[in-house]
C-alpha cells in the first residue's frame, strides 16, 4: 500500500490528482501501468501526474 486517505474529498479529477501528486511528491515516480475503475477523473489525473502512464 502506497496511502491511504480518508474523508469527504470525492472521486473529482482534482482530489485524485492531488492523491497522485502527493505520491509523486514521496518518491514514486516512473510509473509505466495503473490499474483502477473507469472513472473519467482518475484518467485525467494520471495522465496530468504520469502523462507516459498506461491506464487500464
């Protein structure tokens, strides 16, 4: 597990963004492939954090 948040932040592209951003921000970096739900906000998120990532 990579973290964990817990609150009221909803599944917007910009709560996810700053879910990514903030993993980027600890080191995680060179992503080739994340794997989630189909929602349009988390696409949009991982391609604005990780632009070279898959999304499946």
């Amino acid at each position: 597990m990579l973290g964990m948040w817990a609150g009221t932040g909803g599944e917007g592209a910009k709560t996810v963004g700053g879910y990514l951003t903030e993993l980027r921000n600890r080191g995680v970096e060179d992503v080739f492939m994340v794997c989630s739900d189909g929602l349009k906000a988390v696409t949009d998120a991982i391609e604005q954090v990780w632009p070279l990532a898959v999304h499946q």
